[in-house]
C-alpha cells in the first residue's frame, strides 16, 4: 500500500489507475470501515482510503483533541484490507492557510444531528469536497451509519454535478446490536453493557410501525424516557422520512428511525430504515 501525504504526490500515484474508488476516514478504524474498503473493492479498480481527523467539523467543546488516533495500527490493517492507497494528509497539506471558503449546506444541516452539533455538516461538507479534488475518484463510500452525513454528501454531489457515484455501506454491528464506532472506545465496561439498549429500541419503533403505529411522537417520546431511565440523555430519536429526514409528509414514505444520545461523556448515533 502506498500512503502519501502531499496533495500533489497523491495526484502523481493515481495517474493511469483506472477507476479509483474513495473511502474518507478519521481512522481509528474498525470492522465498520474495512466493510466500506471490502465495499469500494467492487466499484473500481484502485480503492484509496484516507485519514485525517478533521478539525472543521468538530464542536469548540467535542472530542477533536482526544479523538482516537491510531495511524500504525490503521495503515496495518488497510493494508490487509487490499487497500491500494493511502492518503494521510497533515493539517499544513489540507489546511495549509485558514479554510475560509466553506460549503453551506442547506437546511438539512440544522436539523438532527446538525441542530446539537452547529456547524458540523458544513465541517464536513468542505472537507469531503476538499478531499474529492485530492482524489478526483469516480466512485465514493460512505457508511449508513452517518445517515444524515450520507443525504448531505450525496446531495452536495448531485447539486454540485460532481462525477462521483455515492455508495452507502451497510452499518456493521456487534454481536450485541451495538453499531460499530470508533467512539464506542470511550465507553466504560457498564456502559459498553448497557449501549446496545439504543439499537433495541429502534428496532422496537420499526417493529411497531410496522404493525401499523402511525403516532410516531408517541413511539419517540417512550424510547427516550426508557433511554432516561436507563441513565442516557438523548439528543433525539425521530422517526423520518428516507428521502429528506423530514417529518413523514405521506402514508407511503419509506422510513427510517434515527437516535443520538449520550451515554455517560459519550454520544451515541445509530438509525435504522423502517
Ligand atoms: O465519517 C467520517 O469519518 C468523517 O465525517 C469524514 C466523512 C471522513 C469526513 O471527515
């Protein structure tokens, strides 16, 4: 595996690659992400990873600084995944001066995740149109995990007639439910028991609203008091429409059931499609 960290060597190594597949990461990587690189191996001919712990898309008061960063362990196990390249910018090769042309994200950026997280989706809106300029690939993954990030990434790229299929990987779980995450690190022992509680819960709204439930606020508001009184403090659980995570407009939308919620210091984000 090649990693390159100059924006202008990545561009020499991927002269005459052929189809060149991307899967952005924050590393610390898991079996979630080497799914996305077993993923991207079917859409092209050269699959290029990257690492770079994004700073615009952090809160003043989040995680950037503690972020997990595992470089050496990353790059073993890309590698073992048939990773082609990688490419692992510094801040100084990404953000060499102040990143003072953004993308706006338009309202979807300020609901869900985006209203207890401001800023977040045009953090990470630029850095992943920065990075599609590095790589230029034809093809793009991204986990479903992030659902909300998936909608703005593949909305971005549509308006913006970018030439890169979107694909959305499947969430990869623990054996308990607990979808894969490389925040799921900072859990204490009691908490990694109790977290799986979210996954249940949403599988219980989909179970009801596939029996026919249709007050979804009702379903909402049960889950976080069960949350609450297992000790979380949840940020949401809404059940939305797939098309636009808008509150469901018509009887046949196609559904989904997203959460965020805190378990201790650690906020949890987890969705199911209904
Ligand atoms: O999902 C992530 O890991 C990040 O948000 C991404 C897409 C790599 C942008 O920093």
């Amino acid at each position: 595996m090649q990693i390159h960290s100059a924006i202008a060597d990545l561009r020499a190594a991927l002269k005459n690659r052929g189809q060149v597949v991307f899967v952005p990461t924050m590393g610390n990587l898991h079996a979630g992400h080497i799914s996305l690189m077993e993923q991207a191996r079917s859409h092209g001919d050269t699959v290029v990873a990257s690492i770079f712990v994004n700073r615009l898309q952090f809160g003043p008061n989040e995680d950037f600084d503690k972020y997990p960063r595992t470089f050496q362990a990353d790059c073993d196990k890309l590698a073992a995944a048939g990773v082609d390249v990688l490419f692992a910018p510094t801040e100084a090769d990404l953000y060499p001066e102040a990143q003072e042309y953004t993308v706006e994200p338009p309202a979807i950026q300020n609901i869900l995740d985006g209203e207890f997280r401001p800023g977040h989706f045009r953090g990470v809106a630029t850095v992943v149109l920065k990075l599609f300029n590095c790589v230029q690939p034809q093809a793009a993954v991204f986990g479903k995990k992030d659902y909300q990030q998936l909608m703005v990434i593949r909305n971005m790229t549509r308006q913006l007639a970018l030439p890169i299929n979107i694909v959305g990987g499947d969430t990869v779980r623990a054996d308990d439910g607990l979808a894969l995450s490389s925040r799921n690190g900072y859990l204490s022992a009691a908490e990694r028991a109790e977290a799986p509680r979210l996954y249940r819960l949403l599988n219980e709204i989909r179970a009801a609203v596939r029996a026919g439930e249709t007050k979804y606020t009702n379903l909402e508001n049960q889950a976080i008091a069960e949350l609450a009184a297992a000790g979380w403090k949840t940020d949401y659980v809404a059940v939305r429409q797939q098309s636009d995570l808008a509150p469901a407009s018509n009887a046949n939308a196609p559904l989904v059931v997203l959460a965020a919620s805190r378990l201790g210091a650690t906020r949890l984000i987890d969705n199911i499609e209904i």
